[in-house]
C-alpha cells in the first residue's frame, strides 16, 4: 500500500515561509495543472466555433467571413488576448519542463541536484517566454 | 481465495498512465506550440488553414491522440489534486463521476471540431 504523508493545507496562512524548493516545484505544477485544464476546455469552445463555420459557403470561407475566422481574428486583435497566450505559454513551459524533469526523478535520474534542476526550469522557462515575446505579440499593434 | 500477484494495481496503472501520456504531451504540446505560433502566426489563422492541416490524415490521428492523452492527464491531474487535498467518500465518488462527464463532453466537443475541419460527417 502507499504512504500518504500529512503535509498540511498551502493555504494555512503565512506557511509558504517554511517553503523549500521541492515545494515550491509542488505548488507552481499544481497551479499551472489547473490553468493549462482550465484553458484545454476554453480553447475547445472557442476552436467548436469551426462547426457552425464549415456550412458556410467557399466564398465566404474564402474570405475569412465565417464564425471561426472572425472569432479567432477578432480575439487575436485584443491585446489583452496576446498578452494572456505569453501567460499561457510561460504557464505551459514551466509545467513542460518541470514535468520533464518529475519524469526523470520518477526514473531515479538526477536525485542529488532535484533543488538545481528546479531552478533551472524557472530560469529556462523565463528565458523561453521572453523569447517568444516578438513573435506572440507580432501584429497586436 | 484468488491472489493478485502483479505489483501493479488500480492506482499503479494510474500512476504509469499519467507519466506516459506526460512524455507523449512533451512532444506534442511542443509541437503544437511551435506550429501555431512560430511556423504560422495567432493573427493569420482561418477555417481553410485549419481544415487543410486537419484533412491530412496523420495530423488528425495525432490532433486526436494529442485530445485524448491531454483530457486524461489534466482531469486525472485535477482528480489527484483533489485527493490530495483530503477528497473522500461520497464527495469524492461525486467529484469523480463529474470529472469524468466533462472529459467526455470534451473530447466529443473536440473530435466533432476535428471532424468539421477534416469533412468528416460526423459532427
């Protein structure tokens, strides 16, 4: 049978205070888990848009007057949109390489620097995100 | 008395199945996310791009698999959050049940998506 261990509610307040590293990597792939769900189900509903649009006619798909078309050019034209897909994929990097990195702790690669490792997926993940600021912003202006 | 001898129960398989739907997710979330946003740009999407990509046979096989393996892994995530967070009893039977309605409702919604766009009459 698994263990399972007490380790109080994250909400208690003021405990972040004895947080280490390990429970902070904790925290941040639970919380990013929740955003990247939570926008799995957004992105299907706006993306459903696609089935009301393929009965419109080829003139107007060509045209790009259709509802999928108009929906996801006029949300693309907000720039509070822009803004939230550069959260989205910081929030997606971070749980892509914290995650990659559970895996190889879970093959038993790389115990001895978990704390180091943690650290570098927070750096890699800003400097993925800054980098990708350009071209996730391009044409919002 | 029947015995199980395989290592592996109920909650194992669960375990493994969400570490291999993670190392399928690595390399497809990193795809999709670098198809749609560097190769092709937020600001040039329309249904025509989309159904061109989503006729071709073998990325609606991996846009599905991709649905599939992202639904079990988030909402099994969710499931497992809450259980951690002390979930039990008839909550947690309730919990369940709905979680396991949405993904349903999810993956229907997004295979009748993919199907619009690839001319499948199935949506």
């Amino acid at each position: 049978m698994s263990q399972s261990y007490n380790r109080g509610l994250i909400e208690d307040f003021s405990r972040w205070r004895e947080f280490e590293a390990g429970m902070w990597a904790w925290i941040f792939h639970k919380f990013t888990g929740w955003v990247l769900i939570g926008y799995l189900f957004t992105h299907i509903a706006v993306l459903s848009t696609a089935i009301p649009a393929s009965g419109a006619e080829t003139a107007v798909l060509q045209a790009g007057n259709d509802v999928y078309t108009q929906t996801i050019v006029s949300l693309e034209g907000l720039l509070l949109v822009r803004v939230l897909e550069v959260g989205l994929l910081a929030v997606a990097v971070f749980h892509m390489l914290n995650g990659a990195r559970l895996l190889l702790v879970d093959l038993g690669v790389g115990l001895e620097s978990q704390d180091k490792s943690f650290y570098a997926s927070l750096i890699l993940t800003g400097a993925i995100t800054v980098a990708s600021v350009p071209t996730f912003i391009a044409g919002a202006f | 008395m029947a015995q199980r001898y395989s290592s592996f129960d109920k909650g194992g398989r669960m375990w493994l199945l969400q570490r291999v739907t993670a190392a399928f997710l690595l390399v497809v979330l990193a795809f999709h996310f670098f198809l749609l946003h560097f190769v092709h740009h937020a600001d040039e999407v329309s249904f025509l791009m989309s159904a061109g990509r989503m006729e071709t046979m073998s990325y609606y096989s991996l846009m599905v698999l991709f649905l599939l393996t992202a639904t079990f892994h988030g909402v099994n995530g969710v499931y497992n959050a809450l259980v951690n967070q002390g979930l039990t009893g008839t909550k947690r039977t309730v919990i369940k049940w709905t979680l396991v309605a949405a993904s349903v409702v999810l993956v229907v919604q997004g295979i009748r998506t993919a199907n619009a766009w690839a001319g499948i009459p199935l949506y």
